[in-house]
C-alpha cells in the first residue's frame, strides 16, 4: 500500500477486512480520506497516520482497533473530521488533539 504515493481517497469500508492497518500507511503522502470503518480491523491506530498532513477525514469507526489514540494525530493540520468510535481503544485522549485547528 505503501507504493500508492499519489493516492487521495482510500475508501474500504464494510468489507470485513481484518488485522492491523499497515505502518506503511504513512508513506500515502496525498492521502486526504482515510475510511475503514465498519471492518475486522484490529491491534493499534499507527502512529505513523501523523505523517499524511493532507489528512482532512478519518473515518476508522466500528472495528477492533485497541490500544492508546496516537498523540501523532495532533499533527494532522488539516484534519475536519476524525471518528473513532465504536472500537476497544484505551488510555486518555491524547492533548495534542487540542492542537487541531479545523
């Protein structure tokens, strides 16, 4: 997935895909819609999802996901909408989050 350095939209939501989503994902430098949701998914959100500044919607609702929201987050400068609910994530909501402008 790494490869898709031209990518914008990466919608695959409601497809029953399982396991982690990739570290590899940081490497989608024009990636600006990010929808998995309503998936198999599990094990951590990436710390890497904080490399993809063109990043304005997350949609990773209703999966598997467990673990700490990644502080990384707080560098999406152009995030509008981030949706994580419905998963097994723990931990405290990480400050940097404050930090988003949209």
């Amino acid at each position: 997935i790494g490869m898709l350095s031209q990518l914008v939209r990466l919608r695959l939501f409601d497809n029953n895909l399982s396991g982690p989503i990739p570290s590899e994902i940081g490497m989608l430098s024009q990636l600006n819609s990010l929808w998995l949701l309503e998936n198999h998914l599990s094990g951590l959100i990436p710390s890497e999802i904080g490399m993809l500044h063109q990043l304005k919607y997350v949609n990773l609702y209703d999966n598997y996901l467990s673990g700490p929201i990644p502080s990384e987050i707080g560098m999406l400068s152009q995030l509008v909408r981030l949706r994580l609910f419905d998963n097994n994530l723990s931990g405290p909501i990480p400050s940097e989050i404050g930090m988003l402008s949209q």
